[in-house]
C-alpha cells in the first residue's frame, strides 16, 4: 500500500507517457511533467486528466501542463486555452499505467516476524511475508510472494495463493482458500458460519456451517467485508471478481468472474450471480435465486427474483430499469393525479344528473 | 470453527440416521452413507436433502445414495427414480443433528497462550481458552469452557459465560457482558459508544456513554455487527436471539428472547423489540419505537413507527406487509394509470361540450 | 472508555448540579441524588431527565428523586406528583456537563507497553500511549497524549494528532492523518484502497490508490466504519463530523464540518458535501454530486444527484422531503385510485352511449 517518490525520475516528457499507454500527443510532446495530480490540485508542471464534461469548468482554470483526455474531449479542453493533450481511448485505463510511474510501488515485503505465530504441518513459501502478531493455524499453504500483514489471522488449512496480499486484520476461518493475486483489505471476514438455524419449540437451534469459503484469483476483496463458509460445500468467488468494502456475501453463494459489488451490498443465502452482474451501492439479491451474465443492479434496489441474462433492473422489488425510472417519475404526480381523479368525479356526475342519467 | 472427520465412522446406514432424528425410512435402511451433500455435489454414496420443490430438477438428477425429505416432498422426491428417503417433519431440524455426526466438532481448546496479556483482578476458570495475542482488561470474569480465539480484546470489567465462544478480533468494550452459550463472530464489536451528540453553537458535543451492552445466554453476533453500548443503562440482546452479519444496534436498545436480525439490518437508539422479532436483510428500525411480539419487517424496509404484535410489515416507511406488496404490484401500472386519465378528461370535456354544458 | 464511581462525592445538591449546567431550579434545591439514571431504572434518590412528552407515563411512575427538563416539560413534569425539577434550555448539553460528574472519566493512559512494535522514524510524545501488540510502521508521528489502544496498527507515514483516542482494533492505512481530539472506534479501517477499475478486455484491471485519508480535529468515528483513500490526493473529513457505525466513505469523498452520517449510511466516490450535512441511518448518495450546506438525506432515502443548500429530501430516489411524505401517504391509496378510475370509464361510457354519442 505504501508508495514511494524514490527511484523514479523526476520529470517524464508528455511523449515518452503516450508511448507507455499507447496514446497521441496533441501539441507538444516534449512538456516535461513532474506528477499526476486532480484537475484542482494540478500545479503548474502537473499532468491532469478530464474525461466527463461535468467537470469543463475545472479542466478550463486548472494550471495543468497537459491533460490526459479521450477522443471525446478534444474539443472541450481545447476550448478555454492551448495546452497540450495526451489522448486515449480509455483514460482510466492508461492511468492504471500511469500512475505507476509517477508513485512506483514499494518492493514487496519478505521474511517471517519474530511475532507471527505458526501451526503445524504448515508450508510458507521462502518469498512469503508474515507481519507482526499474524496468527496462523495448522495444516496451512501459503505460497510465493504472498503478504499476510500485520495481525492477519488464518485458521486452520487455509490456503494463500502466490503474491496475494491480506490486509491488516482481516480474518481467514478454517479452511478458505484464496486464489493467486488476491487481495483482501483490512477487517474483512472471509469463512465465518452462514446464519442458518432450525426453529424448534421457541428456540433457533444452530444449524452447523461445516463449509467453506473459496476466492479464486485476482479477486479484491474490501474492507470489512464478510463472506460466509458454505453449510456444506463453498462459498465460491469467481475469478477476477471485485468486491467493495462492508459488503455481505451469504452462505452457498456463488459469484460468476469478473462481478462487482460495490459498497454495503449484500447478497443472501444459496443466490447465484453469474458472470459479470454487477450491483450498486447498497443494493441486494434475496436468497435462492439466480442474476444471469451481466445483470445489472441498480444502487439500493433489491432483487427478489431471479433475473435473466444482461437485463438492468432496479427498484424494491426490482423490475426492468428503464420501467423503474418511468415509475419513480411518475410518483411525484400522484397527488395531482388523484386530484384530477376527483374532478372528473364530480363533473361526470353533475353532467349524468343533468343528462337525466342518475345512474 | 475447525470440523474433523477423524473418529467417526467411514459410513452410516441410513437407519441408524433416522433413528439418530426420530424419522422414518421409505425404502431400504441398510443403505450406507459416507457424507452429508447438497443434491448437486452428492456422489453415489452421500445422503442429501431436498425440502423445496424449487429444487426439483436438482433432485432428480442428484447422484445421492438417499434424501432426506420433509412429508410434502416424499412424492417429488420419489418420482425420477427409486431411492430410499429419509422422511423427517422438519430436515433443518434433522440437519441440526446430522451434521455433527459427519462432521464431528473438534474437542474444545483449553489453557492460556503465552501471549496473552491478562489485566488485574480477573477470574479466568482453568477450562477457559485464551488464544495468542488475547487481551484481557482489569477486573474480568471468563467462566468454564469459554473460548477467546486470537487477537480478542476485552476491556475492564468484562463478563463471558459458560461455554461462549469469541472468534479472532472481536472486541468487547468496557463492562460488557455476555451470557453462557453465546458465539460472537470475527470482527463484531460490542459496546463501542453510543452515537449520542448534543449541538451548541455549531458544535457537535459528545454526550459521555456510561452505560454498556448485556448479551444474553445462546446469543450468536455475526462478522463485523455493531452494538452500542446504552447512554446510562443497558443495550440488552435478549435470550436466544440471532444476529448475523454487519447489522448495527443503536444504543439503549432491547431486543426480546429470540429475535432474529438479518444481515445488514440495522437499528436505531432506544428501539425495543419484543420476543420473536425478525428484520429482513438491509432492514431498518427509527429510533424510540416499538416492534411487538413478533413482528416480521421484510428485507430492505424501514419501519418508523410502532407496530403491535404479530404483524408483518415492509416498504419504507413500512406498512401492513399485504398492502405493500398490492401496492408495489400498483406502482407499474401508474403510467397506464395517467394515460387513461387523460383520455377521461378529454372525452368528458367533450362529451360536456356536446351536451352543451362546457362547465 | 472505562468510568470510575471513585473520586466523586457520594451525593450532590440539585442546586450544585443546577449551577455546573446554569439551571434553574423548581423546588428543594437542596434535595441529594446519587446518581443519573432512565426514568425506568432511576431510584428514590436518583436525577433522571425528561424531555419528550411521549416518555410522560413514564415520567409520571418514575420513582426520581428530581428530573431534568426543558422549559417545555415543566407543565407535563409537574402533573403526577411534585418533585424537583432542574430546568435547563437544552438537557442534551446538560447531560454533556453532568455524566462526567457521576461517571468521572478514567486518567488517559500514557507510556509504551512492552509489545508494541513501533516502525523506523517516528516520533512518539512521552505522553502518549501504545497499548499491547500496537503495530505503528515507518515514519509515523503521535503526538501528546494521543492513544492507540490494543491491536490497533498505523501504517507508515501516519499523522495522530494531540489527544486523539484510536480504539482496539482500528487500523489506519499508509498516509492516513489524524488531527487533534479525534476519536476512532474499534474495527474502522481508514485509508483502505478506494474502490476503482478500468474494464479491459473482460478484465477489471486495478487503478492504483495513491492518495490518502485526512481526518480534521475533533471527529468521531463509529465501530467498522471504513473511509477509503483518496485516488491521487485527499478523501477528506471536515472538523467536527460525526460518523456512527458501519458507515462507508468512497474515494475521493470530502466531508465539511459537523457533518453527521448515521449508521450504516454511505458515500459513493467523490462526492462532496459542504458543512453540516445530515445523512440518516443506511441513507445513500451517489459518487459525483454535491449536497450543500445543510443538506438532511432522511433514513434510508438515495441522494443520486446534486442538492441546494438547506434542502431537505427523502426517498429513492431522494425528491424534496415534504414532497415524498405526501407521495408515500398517496402510495397506499393506488388501488383505490384505480377502482375509480375503472367505474369513471364505465360511467363515461355508459353516458356517452346515452347520448348517442359512442366514441
């Protein structure tokens, strides 16, 4: 996590950054830059980016030696004053590039501390870091490159995949498995038992959560997040899944690759994301039931039932997006509507009595 | 948390397992089990279970040896193909009991790390379990069999019952108590302070919390959940009550005897809940309420006002559970609804005029 | 956190406590309480308080020696029986001034326990205090009287400010600034990385988080709560914000002063609020939008775009407050509202056919 100045060269010219993200230089190409910064931070000698129009106001007073725009934004940045462009088709993507070269990251840390406690029968690669107070329990891999930092807790036969990294605090009840290239932020709880009880005479009678927890590669895991063991088999997290901080995954859940779940979301028990279904801030997915390949969830919405493949949905329940949306504009009408509704009442029936109709 | 197959026998026959829940078997008892599987992980000698008809094709093609099956599935369950049924009135129930006879629980630990930092003047019972890195506050009582896993941090005054289990990095605050039988889960943290703040002259001035949190006898407190210690008196988590993962309960609130609060629910300062209230997934309970005997609010709903005894609620504010669901079914229809509207009041205007009566 | 009875005089005078609040006394100033308690739990010579007429049953039982009220109460204070009353403009601020003179708070621990483990570089004032397994990396400074109670881990280069109080468990990513009198509760992780991809040929590929978390003097923050890091400069909590438990703060996010963020309340990627802002319990706004001074989000509504100071909003999504309580009062009347508008139809048609005129 950390990051260092040190090592790096002290300015980069705007061509030499465009050929390391595969971009054109608009203007010139030899304006030395010192570091990458916000479009309101963004000093003199700063390379800044602009990729929304919402933010041409910044992007027109800010002091920024050059900016990182797409093809969309030429125009707009050219607008207020001359100043070199460095463009591309994806702005965020060149500045997964970029940025590490203006804050190189740290070399990895390495070795066991004095501190760190170790079960038996365990196998820590040579490369693996262990920081102070880790916890580690019996029968437990962890492999190349791996970082468990400072009290980290694994309990026993965990797995840890090569050059995954655990954040501070962050738990591993017996048994979960992490993939290669997985990180796993500070106070997340991976494997601790899905709530499952059995109602018995007045008392909730638990029922025992003799499962796992498995996270295959290059998923991110956020902070304080917690993902519960299966009943009886896995808890599974498809490969390259990203998932943000204080969200709760339920026992038996399955996430397909490459889906994300943002901030507080939270899915419940025995529910099947496929791949790439993504859901909002705050949103969630009600037990036993399936989001097909690429759903999408709108923020605070709550999916009740299963939902098929690429549909958008939003809403409690949650329907089809854009009916949704419909809706929700609708719904500052009804007091009007229901006014309107009256009138019609009263006039219908002045015209029916004077229709001689007092039907 | 840890479950070993060692000293338990390779294989069950499925009548001993009925006679272990007081069920019936439908065809051949001497059938033999080697473990317990969901239907679609079942090889040909697991027993599984089947209590949705939800499920039904997964029955069908399971590979299971046998089912486990509540009355109303013996037909479903028998259809496909003959296989002999273990027939329970309630297989969460059964599950309850079978699951440890495969998966035995390891024998409880025991004894003090030599890592842990005891305070003074604590009473810790020789059969209580301090795992490394515990820290134990002043003036504590830790009774027998009570097990604090790694990195748990007790403040002064602490209470922990009979046979209560705290898993890593839990923290209990200054007086908490928690009662026998209670399972506090990674990460959850009880007693932190109340939310209480009095504003003068533009300032945010912290209301001292005194009070503390009381955790009943067979409580269970999911990864990461919040509950605040009281302003004066007692937060109080009443006997028996469930509370899984990420919930937050505000200060000065009462839960009865069985609760049951789902992931993410949270609940606001000086709520009572009576016996046997549940809250839904995401849930939300205002402050100074209060929920009667039983009431159920569905996921994602926000009850603001009191509601007596017995009676289900949802939406936000929430509302008798039937109207809302009428009313949600409603909600698509609003824009037909406004449509039809005004074609009403173009016809009647001119039907009006018509009948020359243009009022 | 721990309150000592110690040190304190064993009763005091209504009139003594009337002049430590600047209150008024109605009747014997001279009558003795022991102790401030709830209405419920107050015994025959203890001070309760009193201040919403929905508690006026209980007021009227309480067994009080002499309540605390606001000038409103005085009337409804009086009814049942005649009892000393403390009369004072605003009893929260009250309570401010007398829980510390019958809970008198514990002297600040100081010094460095044995197993703290401190990093490289850092300057640590004699007066603060590192509890047991304390983790402080590289370059750290904590000034006086700050103190990181057990468990808590600092990365490197992380700023505590004087007299700030970090709970157990607590963990404070590389960078992360504390100002002055700031308190973080157990289990908040501040600094984690913000939550950002860019999608590349089916891969979300990771931008590097390199900015940092500041926390101005005098915040609070609650249990789990987790603040992200800035991506290349500033997530930012202003002086005297209040945050309750598991509350989520995007990257880039950037709080004015005495906000207040109940529980379980979120924030999505740099958004801005200016001072003041409220945000009720499990309450959402959406990255990207700006809610001015004294914007208040009611409980569980969804800010998804921009709102003027002073605004008041709820729902989801929010529209202004008084607009979607009239709109959630109309909601239940829908199926009404169509019943009507299907007899309308069926009259208007009856009428028009009437009247020879069929279209």
């Amino acid at each position: 996590m950390a990051r260092s100045d040190q090592g790096r060269p002290a300015t980069f010219a705007l061509s030499r950054l465009a050929a390391a993200v595969g971009g054109e230089v608009l203007g010139d190409g030899k304006v030395q830059v010192r570091n990458l910064r916000t479009l309101e931070h963004a000093a003199e000698d700063d390379l800044s980016f602009f990729s929304q129009a919402a933010y041409r106001v910044q992007a027109e007073v800010s002091a920024a030696a050059a900016l990182l725009v797409p093809p969309s934004m030429v125009e707009l940045a050219g607008e207020g004053r001359q100043r070199p462009l460095l463009v591309v088709e994806d702005p965020s993507l060149a500045l997964v590039e970029l940025i590490p070269l203006f804050h190189p990251p740290p070399p990895p840390p390495r070795g066991i501390h004095g501190t760190a406690v170790v079960g038996k029968d365990c196998a820590i690669d040579d490369s693996a870091y262990l920081g102070p107070y880790v916890v580690v329990g019996d029968g437990c891999r962890i492999a190349a490159g791996a970082a468990l930092h400072a009290h980290v807790v694994l309990g026993n036969a965990c797995r840890v995949g090569v050059g995954s990294v655990i954040h501070p605090h962050a738990v591993l009840y017996d048994g979960t498995r992490l993939g290669d290239a997985v990180i796993v932020h500070s106070g997340a709880i991976l494997g601790a038992d899905g709530f499952g009880y059995a109602t018995h005479q007045g008392k909730h009678l638990k029922v025992p959560q003799v499962g796992r927890t498995v996270i295959e590669d290059e998923v991110e895991i956020g902070a304080n997040s917690t993902i519960d063991r299966a009943l009886l088999e896995e808890t599974h997290i498809g490969q390259g899944s990203k998932i943000d901080n204080l969200v709760q995954v339920g026992h038996n859940v399955t996430l397909g690759r490459g889906c994300i779940l943002c901030g507080q979301a939270g899915i419940a028990g025995s529910t099947q994301l496929d791949d790439y279904v993504v859901l909002g801030g705050q949103a969630g997915a009600g037990g036993h039931i399936t989001l097909g390949r690429g759903v999408q969830v709108a923020a605070k919405s709550a999916v009740l039932q299963s939902v098929a493949e690429g549909l958008r949905v939003g809403g409690i329940p949650a329907i089809d997006l854009k009916d949704w949306r419909r809706q929700a504009m609708m719904m500052p009408r009804l007091g009007e509507m229901a006014r309107r509704l009256r009138s019609l009442e009263t006039k219908l029936a002045s015209l029916a009595k004077n229709a001689g109709d007092d039907d």
